[in-house]
C-alpha cells in the first residue's frame, strides 16, 4: 500500500511500482493499493498524513485480511503503523513490513543543519505555523511503527545504520535494498563518452530544498565562467522554472535548456546527449535519478549522502564531494570535462555498476527478506 499515484517514471512511487511487476515477474500474487483507492477528505497534506491517512490504512487492510490470507504486508512509510499493531495483534501468520523512503528523523536532522545555513523556505506563514503543530503528530509515526512493524526495508546503508543506531532498530529487521534503471536503460548501449558529449552538463531533480537546488545552480555558474563552451539541461516541475532561473547568471541562462518531467525513455535521450550529471543532495533516501545517470554512462559528482554512497566509488565509477560544496561539485565536474580519456574510463564502469542493479534483483532480494521476517516471526510464536 502506497498513498502515491502507481508511476514508473517518479521516484517513490515508481520504486514501490517496479517492485510490484518484479514480484509479479518472479511468480508471486500481489494486491496493490494506490492514492486513488484512499480517501482524502482531509485535503491539507500534512493534517491528511497525520490523522486520515493511518485509519485509511487501517481500513483498507482490515478490508483486505478479512477477505483473504497473506504473507507479508507492506505499507510505504511509517503511517501504516496502525497496519502494523493490528497485524502483530491479530494475525500471527502475517508479517508486516514498512517500506522507508527517507526516514523521517534523519530527514529533519540533516536537512535541519542545513536550513541553518541557508534561508530557504517556500511555505508561507500560516502553513508553517500548522506544520509546526503537527510535527508532533507525525514523528510518533516514526515511534510507532519501529514498536509494531516487523522489518523494515529502506534503500541506503545511511538509513539503515541511523535506524539502527538512532532508533534502536534490530539490525535483523533492517532489508537495505537497492534501487534500480528501468530495464531498457540497462539494455541499450550506452552513447560513447567524448568531448562533445562532456560539454553538457544535467541536473534532473524536484524542485526541493533537500536536493541542493541552489548548490546546483552556483556550480553550474562556476562551470560557465570557465568553460564558454559548456551547455546545460535541467529537467524539473515546469511550473518552478522561473524559480530555478533566478538562482542562475544569465550566462548560464542563455545556455540552458529547461524540461518538464517526461516518460523514462524520452528521459534516456536526455541523458544520453550529457556528459556530466549534478547531483549534489544534501538528503537522499535512496536516490533514484543518479542509478539511471550511471547506467547511461554519464560521469556522475554527486554529494557523499543516501545511496550515492552505496553506489559509487569516488574517481572510479562517479565522483562524491562534500554536502553542500558548490565550488566542489564544479572543481570536479570541469575536471571531468577536461579529461575526456578519464571520463570514458569512468563512464565505462558506471554502465558496469548499474547493470548490476535490476528491479528482478531487487524484487528477489525484497521476497528474501519477507521469507526471513515471516520466518522470524512464526518461530517466535511457537
């Protein structure tokens, strides 16, 4: 269960979409159930998140288990954690699982740091004031679904080792579980890496404070002074184009390409015309946009956060530089452009590396660890 539209080509909701056709791939019978089967009386987010959202959960589980019995529950994020309770209560033979995308409490504590650092806030008054308010409401989510849920699956060793670490989590509930390219970008070949393709530069991300949007945007001012010839894309919500532009010079708007989001295999032509992808976060879950990058054999600099550090290995594969380190981010970066014998070199074992991520791999690994947790939990009520 997910509160998300079933999308392949988002983020969160098109990991938990690919995972579900895996699954379906490998034999297993699934229900899904989307945003549209959810009521949203309450239409504020976050007031829907705290109180409508968990009994909608609820419902619709309690719907579901009462029609039929299953294996494993899986539910995205820590509202489910009513699921769980009931789960753990009344169904000894179901083991439930909560899939993280971010863990709230290591979101609010890293992205907390850095909005000490840079002013940035897109909500008006009254909606922060509220947000306030229910902050409370919401991190006892987090509590209550590290009490009830029996494993959790999360997409970056950083996550799991906070769980871990910070929440007390059994390390033997924790799945970490990579992510993956849509099959056919692992399935064409890749455009081979020369000069012209290194003169342009892409950054493909929402429009949001934790993906370092102005990080971005003085890199790419950086890259222009020093390169006439460098050109840039940046794929965002066309609806924050305007937004982004502001942050930029106009050097580097008079060589800007913007697009609005697209179908993934429209997407792979954009990364196939690049040569150097940004992707500077100071907060990643898991990170999908820069697997796709590395499979299409683009040099990577991305910042050492989420799953970046589980994928790549600075100055083989990609590049990592230092959270919020714009004049890094383009140190790096015109290095790379500069270098094109080097870059082919990197492009080469980013292809390699992504071609060992599949979503079937992933969805094997995810049956593993329902097998594990289903086990661990019909053993301890005996």
């Amino acid at each position: 269960m997910a509160d998300l539209p079933p999308d392949p080509n988002a983020g969160a909701s098109g990991a938990e979409y690919e995972t579900i056709a895996a699954l379906r791939r490998l034999g297993h019978e699934v229900d899904d159930v989307w945003r549209h089967e959810i009521a949203h009386k309450i239409a504020h987010g976050n007031l829907h998140i705290a109180f409508e959202l968990p009994k909608e959960y609820e419902r619709i589980a309690s719907e579901r288990l009462s029609r039929g019995s299953y294996d494993v529950v899986h539910v995205n994020q820590p509202h489910g954690y009513r699921v769980a309770r009931m789960v753990r209560r009344h169904c000894p033979r179901t083991t439930f699982i909560h899939r993280s995308h971010g863990w709230e409490a290591m979101v609010r504590e890293v992205l907390g740091r850095w909005r000490q650092v840079y002013a940035w806030e897109s909500r008006g008054l009254t909606r922060r004031a509220a947000s306030a308010l229910l902050a409370p409401f919401i991190e006892r989510h987090d509590r209550e679904i590290v009490k009830w849920a029996d494993g959790h699956i999360v997409g970056s060793t950083a996550e799991a080792d906070f769980l871990r670490e910070r929440n007390g989590v059994d390390e033997a509930k924790i799945g970490v579980i990579t992510q993956a390219p849509p099959a056919l970008y692992n399935a064409t070949p890749v455009a081979p890496m020369d000069a012209n393709r290194l003169a342009t530069v892409l950054h493909v991300a929402q429009f949001a404070f934790f993906k370092a949007p102005m990080i971005v945007a003085e890199a790419m001012n950086r890259i222009a002074e020093r390169r006439p010839d460098a050109r840039f894309v940046w794929v965002s919500g066309r609806e924050n184009h305007d937004l982004i532009a502001d942050l930029l010079s106009p050097d580097v708007r008079s060589r800007l390409e913007f697009l609005g989001w697209m179908p993934q295999d429209a997407l792979r032509r954009v990364y196939d015309r690049a040569g150097v992808f940004l992707f500077p976060s100071f907060f990643e879950g898991a990170g999908k946009v820069h697997i796709e990058a590395l499979s299409r054999g683009l040099c990577v600099v991305a910042s050492r956060a989420g799953g970046m550090l589980d994928y790549i290995r600075d100055g083989v594969n990609g590049f990592l530089v230092e959270p919020g380190r714009a004049d890094s981010l383009a140190d790096v970066a015109l290095a790379a452009m500069a270098d094109p014998d080097r870059a082919s070199v990197v492009s080469a074992a980013a292809a390699r590396t992504a071609r060992e991520l599949s979503w079937d791999r992933a969805a094997r690994e995810t049956a593993e660890f329902y097998r594990q947790r289903l086990a661990a939990k019909l053993a301890s009520s005996m």
